[in-house]
C-alpha cells in the first residue's frame, strides 16, 4: 500500500454530443458491458491500491450510480475504500471544481490525512490496462517529481491536437509538454496518468491555490516542466480515450477485433463493473448475427451486423441495425433500420424506424417515446 | 436480542444421482440451469425477493462448488450484519458423529442456528427445483388460517399424479390425509417439499423424532405432526414448478427458456433470479455465424452455427461447428467442425475437431439404463473428447479420453466412458 488513488472525472467535453447531456464522459459505457470509468478502476484494484477518490462534477448521477456500491471493484475495506468526493460548499469555499488542480485541493483533507507515501492520478475516461505500480517502481527509480504516463498515437487516425503533447529527451525526461495545440510537433500524448509523491503533492496544491491556479495541466505540469523532474512512462499496449463522438464510437468498435477483446477479456488482470443480474442473451427466429458485440439482457429478433449492443436491449422483428451502437436498455420496434448511429440508452424507437448515417458523420439518436403502449 | 420474523432452512446436501455425470463431482443444487444460473439460484433468489433474510444452506454431498458459489452470499444480498446466508455442513459432535441421514434430521442438527434467530417461522425448502416463489405470500395464508403447519401443493396431470406424494384437503385446504406414491391417485395435489412451520412446534417433533432413523419431512416429521392434531394446510402454488431431477426433465427445463415467451421468463423486471457471476464481458457473433433460438451467457464467442441451445459462459463455438438442441456449460469449447446434437455438455469441456455427437439409433444404455435416457448424450466437467470421433445416443462420457478410447473411432449408443 504505496499509494493512493485520485479519479477525475469531472470532464465534459462538447464534442461527445448530445451522449454527454446526461452523463458524465466517465460514465460512457464501452463495449458492451462496462462504463469508461471501469478501466481506470479496475486498474487501481488490480495494483492493489486500495484508498480510491473518484472526484466527479458534471452529470454526476449517471456517474454516483454507477458507483452505487463499491464491492464490484473489491474495494469497501476496513483498509481502504472508494470515496466519491463532489464538490461541496463550505466554510471557505463555494465555488465548484474550477479545474483539476483545484478539484485535487478542494479534497486535499483526503490527501493530507492519508499515509500512503505516493497517488496516483488518473484520468476517468480511458480505456487501457495499467499496472500503476510499474509506473511508480519507475518513478522511484528516477527519483522524479512527477511521473506522467504516456502513449505514442502515430499508428491510428485520432486527432494529436486534443491532447497533452510530450517532448522527451533520451533518459525520457520531459522537456516539453504542450497541451492542446495547434500543430502537434509529436504523437507521444499524455494519457492523464500521474505519480506524484504525496507530500509533493500537497506542496504543489497549497502553492496553486495561493496563486489562483486551477488546472493540473497548465499550471502545473506545463508550468513545472524545466524546473522539477518530470519523467515519461511508455504505455505500449492498447489506449484509448472516448471524449469524442468519434473516437468513442471506433473506441467501441475496437471491440469487434479478436486481439483487442482477448486483450480486455481474457488475459489477466481482469477489467470489473457493476453486476446488473440480466438474464443471458436470447435469440429467437429471424436472428443474423454478423460481427457483432452483444450483451446480457438483450432480446433479438432480426438482423445486427457490424454493431456493439450494450445489455437489455430489444430489437424487434425484421430491423437491422449496422455499423451502430445501441446503448443500454433500447427497445427498437419492428421493421427499423438503424445504420452508422449510436442509440442513446433507455430509447424506445417506434416500429418502421429508420436513422441513417455516414461512417464520417455518426449519428447520436435520441427518441423518448412511452414504451409500454406501442 | 436477534429476532427474526421467519427464516429458511434450504436443504441443498443432495447428489441428485439421477443427474449422472452432472452430479459426479457437484451436489445438484451447484448444477448449472439456463446459461448462467445454478439451480440452488432460484431457491435463493425466491428468498431475498419474498423478504427472508436469514438463510441456512444444508450442504452435505460434494459441497465445495456450493461453498464456492454460495460465499457470503453478495449476488443475493444475503451478505447481512444479522442473519444472511450461513453454510451448515454436518460437524463432529462429542458424543457421536452424525452425517444428515435425512432431511428433518439434518434441520434437527442445526436447532442451535435456528435457536440463535428465535424465528416465529421456520420455511423449509429444497435446493432442487426451477421456480419463482412468493414465500411470504405462503406465510401469509399460513397465518390467516392459524395454521401449525403450512405445505406448499402443485397441481399435477391425473395420470402422472401416483408419481407424487399426494395430499388430500378438505374444502378449506386443511390438510386431512397423505398418500405416498398411490396406484389410484384421490387427489392430484403433490406436496413440493415446501414447508412453512411454526418454530415451536417444527423445534417439538424435532427433538421428539430425534432417535427415528433418517428421519424425513414427508415421512415422519409431517405424520407425526398430523397425529398428534396439529393444524396442517396446503398452500395450492399456481406458477412455474419444475423438477429437474432427471437429465430428461433436466433437458428439457432448460430447452422451455428458449420458447419465444417461456412459460418460465427470466426477463421479467419483477422477481429476478440472482447468480453469482464472475464472467462480465459481452459475448461475440463473428461473420460467418448463425444463430436461432438460443439463450447465449456472457463472453461466449460464437464462429459456427447454434440453434436451439442454451450457451453458457465463456464458451466457444468454432468455425463450422454446430450445435443443435444443446446445452454447453461455462467454459466448454466445441472445436472447428464438430457437431452436438441433443447433448448435454457440462463445464469445461472440450469437444475435439470434426467429433460428432448424438448420431446412429438409440440403444438403451448399458450402464445405468435409467439414468441415461432419452436419447441424450451427456458429457461430465473436465472431460476431454478427441477429434474426429462419432458417438451415438443415450452415451456418458466423463474424464479425459483419447482417440484409443474409440475403437474405429466410434462410441456407439448406449455405450459410457467413466473416468473418475
């Protein structure tokens, strides 16, 4: 127990649509059956940190729901536990999380009173596997400041200029980091994982908030960035981030590949979420299942290719529904057509539905109509 | 003090031999049932959803995949500060060293977990049959008719009804006579093996049927109760009741789930069946594969072709493989071309390449004629079976065989492997 544990999962962003209107993006569920949350706790179970904060703030219910209890990540111990922390008014604050940095020193009672010698800070809407103890033997050895995790995104099409972009010298210490830029002059981007020492922590904090600073990015890591020791860690395996329509719906996607499910699903450690006690899948008649993610719950009638269906939805007799993703608890009626969209959950489309949309352009469909009379 | 309204005591110590190789290494209550669930799940589940929160597992045959699954009881909620589920093996005593001989007996060696509760009520239920039970709607009819004792009764057909233990009421559902098994049926009331008793006197026939030898609920504790006068009534159950005691019945239980509205529906919101599950992810349909009235578990991959089977967890079905009118438990793998048909393939099985099952004409088998029937192949946990093999109906196979298990690459109907 070196460490405790810091979520953040306040983010919104604009550009993951009308899918963030009532949820948080840490609260987006991913492939089939999990919340993008998941990841980064399951991580933090599976390297056996045991003291976890998660600090949400936008469309926190989704998120505080699915946080409802923490035993599905093993956490609630005597030693330890999983501690959801929003913003509260108080005596010398009334303000909410002005940014990360701030959301860190609204909560820093929990950092001071822990006795963990190191935290972990880690970013609520990716999706990878992490030992986050590699991340601080390393940071140990290099006697850093802080340690920032990052990957190298020159193999896919994601746009660089929406993250953290790293510069680093032969001995992988940073000597530039860059967020959000115009032009991006690497592919290594910062994937929001950080190892600080506690007490540095608490020093860097105090410091920020004398100065009316507020973002763990700008203020302190692009701030600090020649003066402490701030060192890289290389994640080589698969990540993710989802705060885009785009890279959420190919995030998914990902999902079809052998490789990548075998990955998540069957190599060690495992990745855990909150048991929903649904029934197996069922497939009656007219059933065509081509590619295709499905989960607990869902009733089929017709055909799905090239989809993710995420648990107990209902697709009625002769649809189709391509190249779409179908959150949780749908009902679409018969006789739909449903290409290049993602479905919001708790939808109920009406038979004969049709939404069409482009590979480029995704579609966000969201219908509320009374379910039980149709 | 601890004080609970009612708890239950859930007889789950039984092989359940007429499961053959099901049960060769798992009581029956641990035996798998629609995909996910284990049998024991339902009982379980029909607890926490009538309100009972306080419950004693009696284990006694092979019990540790029902410890196992059992735990402290979280997929139930029974995992509780007072009360919750408790696992009552049978424990050496000072004086003597009592396996449970029978049902009543085990519950009359637990009288100090009872005790420890001071229950009103005490239900007593099996861990072996497929149903959703509203028990604290049986308690209150058990309270307005001030009754002693309560049994719950299922109407079965007339002509099956000289199966059953049979229970004849008068006009008010007070219990006035039993009969065992009779040739001529008078009633077609079959007791369920339910019972809701008032603590005291439930705790009374105890300790005075202590000494009977395997003394039973049926047939000791319930006469005795009922000679001496106690007011017995018979709770007529409406729902789904569904015994799965033997593979046939087993089988064909589980083939019911996958009707297009089953008579038994698992998707209801109301009345959930809990279970404890340690595989989450979603399952996966590649290009090439088909599918048709099927119940599919989570993480099952599926390549080749399924139909009218019940998949559970985590297994695969390989390219061009096919599996008709089946049921594959967690974790079993059918291997590219092969074909299963009409089998029941327990846990962690792996069925080789090209290997058939469920071919040639039925042949009574030699082994254990009864237990085998119906034309099923059943394959027990662990087994191994080779590639391009072909074997016949009414077959057992439990271990792990090679192709020299197969002279001429054929295991014929009627024909058992049994490695133990």
């Amino acid at each position: 127990m070196k460490a405790i544990g810091i979520i953040l999962a306040g983010g919104n962003n604009k550009r993951i649509g009308r899918l963030s209107d009532k949820r948080a993006i840490s609260a987006l569920p991913i492939a089939g059956s999990y919340r993008a949350i998941d990841f980064a706790l399951s991580n933090m179970t599976n390297s056996k940190i045991s003291r976890v904060a998660v600090l949400p703030q936008f469309n926190a219910r989704s998120l505080n729901e699915h946080l409802s209890s923490s035993k599905w990540w093993d956490f609630g111990r005597k030693q330890g536990g999983l501690y959801v922390f929003t913003p509260t008014q108080t005596k010398d604050n009334n303000f909410w999380y002005q940014g990360t940095a701030d959301a860190l020193y609204q909560n820093i009672d929990f950092i001071k009173k822990s006795h963990e010698p190191y935290v972990i800070i880690a970013a609520g809407d990716g999706v990878y596997k992490l030992d986050y103890n590699a991340v601080l033997q390393k940071h140990i050895e290099k006697n850093a400041d802080i340690t920032v995790v990052y990957t190298n995104l020159k193999e896919t099409d994601d746009d660089l200029t929406r993250f953290g972009i790293l510069k680093l010298d032969e001995d992988e210490r940073i000597v530039d980091f860059e967020e959000k830029p115009l032009v991006a002059e690497s592919s290594d981007v910062s994937i929001g994982v950080y190892v600080i020492r506690r007490r540095h922590l608490i020093e860097i904090l105090e410091r920020c908030a004398r100065e009316d600073r507020y973002d763990f990015v700008k203020d302190v890591l692009v701030r600090y960035k020649g003066v402490r020791k701030i060192y890289g860690y290389k994640l080589d395996s698969y990540w993710r981030n989802i705060s885009t329509i785009d890279s959420y719906y190919r995030t998914n996607m990902d999902f079809l590949k052998k490789d990548i499910r075998d990955y998540f699903f069957k190599e060690y450690p495992d990745v855990y979420s909150k048991v929903d006690d649904l029934p197996p899948a069922k497939y009656n008649a007219g059933s065509d299942i081509k590619n295709s993610i499905i989960s607990s719950g869902c009733i089929i009638n017709g055909k799905i290719e090239n989809s993710v269906l995420f648990k107990d939805v209902y697709i009625g007799n002769n649809c189709t529904i391509k190249n779409s993703i179908i959150l949780n608890n749908v009902y679409i009626g018969d006789d739909s057509y449903i290409e290049n969209c993602i479905v919001e959950s708790r939808d109920t489309l009406r038979p004969g539905t049709n939404y069409v949309g482009t590979n480029d352009e995704i579609k966000i469909v969201v219908e509320k109509n009374v379910r039980y009379i149709l | 003090m601890i004080k609970k309204e009612m708890i239950a005591m859930l007889l789950a110590g039984g092989q359940g031999s007429r499961l053959g190789v099901l049960t060769s290494r798992l009581a029956k209550p641990a035996v798998a049932f629609g995909g996910k669930y284990k049998i024991i799940d339902f009982p379980l589940s029909n607890c926490i959803n009538s309100g009972i929160d306080t419950v004693g597992v009696l284990t006694q045959y092979r019990p540790l995949r029902l410890n196992q699954h059992i735990g402290i009881g979280i997929p139930w909620d029974l995992d509780r500060n007072i009360g919750g589920v408790t696992v009552l093996p049978p424990y050496e005593k000072s004086e003597n060293t009592d396996w449970y001989t029978g049902t009543a007996n085990a519950i009359y060696q637990n009288l100090e977990f009872m005790e420890y509760y001071h229950p009103k009520y005490v239900a007593i239920l099996g861990g072996d049959h497929i149903y959703k039970m509203d028990y604290e709607l049986m308690l209150d009819f058990h309270k307005k008719n001030n009754a002693k004792i309560t049994l719950a009764t299922y109407e079965v057909p007339w002509d099956e009804a000289s199966r059953f233990g049979l229970v004849i009421t008068d006009e008010n559902n007070q219990v006035q006579e039993f009969e065992e098994k009779p040739p001529v049926p008078r009633s077609n009331k079959a007791s369920m093996g339910i019972y809701i008793f008032d603590y005291d006197i439930l705790k009374d026939a105890l300790i005075a049927l202590k000494d009977q030898p395997g003394c039973d609920f049926g047939m000791h504790i319930i006469p005795y109760c009922h000679q001496r006068g106690d007011k017995i009534m018979a709770y007529n159950y409406q729902g789904y009741w569904k015994d799965v005691g033997t593979l046939s019945s087993y089988w064909e239980a589980n083939m019911e789930l996958i009707d297009i509205i089953p008579e038994f529906n698992l998707y209801e919101e109301f009345w959930r069946i809990y279970t404890k599950s340690d595989v989450l992810h979603p399952q996966y349909f590649s290009a090439n594969s088909k599918v048709s009235g099927c119940i599919v578990s989570e993480g099952a991959e599926v390549y080749g072709e399924i139909y009218n089977s019940v998949i559970g967890a985590d297994v695969t079905v390989e390219e061009g493989a096919v599996v008709r009118n089946s049921i594959v438990m967690q974790g079993s793998t059918v291997k590219a071309g092969a074909k299963v048909e009409k089998s029941i393939i327990a846990e962690n099985v792996e069925i080789g390449e090209n290997t058939e099952l469920g071919l040639f004409e039925e042949a009574p088998n030699k082994y254990n004629e009864k237990v085998y029937a119906g034309g099923l192949v059943t394959v027990g946990e662990g087994s191994v079976i080779p590639a391009n093999v072909k074997i016949g109906k009414n077959v057992a196979i439990v271990g792990i065989t090679t192709a020299d298990d197969y002279p001429d690459g054929i295991l014929a109907s009627g024909e058992s492997i049994i490695r133990q």
